[in-house]
C-alpha cells in the first residue's frame, strides 16, 4: 500500500494550491478518502473527506467555503483544491483512509508573505 502527496510549498495569503495523493495497493474506490494537517504540537486536523463514489464530502469549519476535496477513481488520487489561503492553514498535509490506517508521508504547505 502506497499513499504519495504532492502539490505542496510556500504560496502568499489570498494563494491557492492544490494537492494530490496517488494511491496504490488497495481498492481505492471502496474507501472513504481524507485530508488531514497537523502543525508542531498540534494534534492531527481532519481537513476534508469524501465517500467512495465521490458524491459525499465534508469539511473542517475552519475549510469551508475555501478547500473542494475531489476524487479521480481511474486515477486512484484524490485532490485537495485550496483557496484564499491563510497564515493558519499552514501545516503539513496528509491523504489517508483512516478506517484502513493507511497514510501518506505528507506535504508541506507554508502560507507567508
């Protein structure tokens, strides 16, 4: 089982960028699919989340209305478009399917000026 995300580095407040995670190694289109972050002595955030199908998603309060989660079945990846990007949503970025285990190494994303 593989997890890879990409897509991440330094973009200024009001940037965007979107991320992606390729699996592999498991049946990808039978799993709930998530995002979370976690910054140095913070717990892990759940970010988004979407269903198998791609038809069921939820956000972090702190995302709505900024992140789309999306799903690609015939590519195994899953994407986190980010929007109007904070000094807060900096952190380090992991796709996972928790009711698996199954985890990527993360990302980095760095909002500054």
């Amino acid at each position: 089982v593989q997890l890879v995300e990409s897509g991440g580095g330094l973009v200024q407040p009001g940037g965007s960028l979107r991320l992606s995670c390729i699996a592999s190694g498991f049946s990808f289109s039978t799993f709930v699919m998530t995002w979370y972050r976690q910054t140095p002595g913070k717990k892990r955030e759940l970010v988004a989340s979407i269903g198998g199908a791609g038809r069921v998603t939820d956000y972090a309060d702190s995302v709505k209305g900024r992140f789309t989660i999306s799903r690609d079945n015939a590519k195994n990846t899953v994407y986190l478009q980010m929007n109007s990007l904070k000094p807060e949503d900096t952190a380090v970025y992991y796709c996972g399917a928790p009711t698996r285990g199954y985890w990527g190494k993360g990302t980095q994303v760095t909002v500054s000026s």
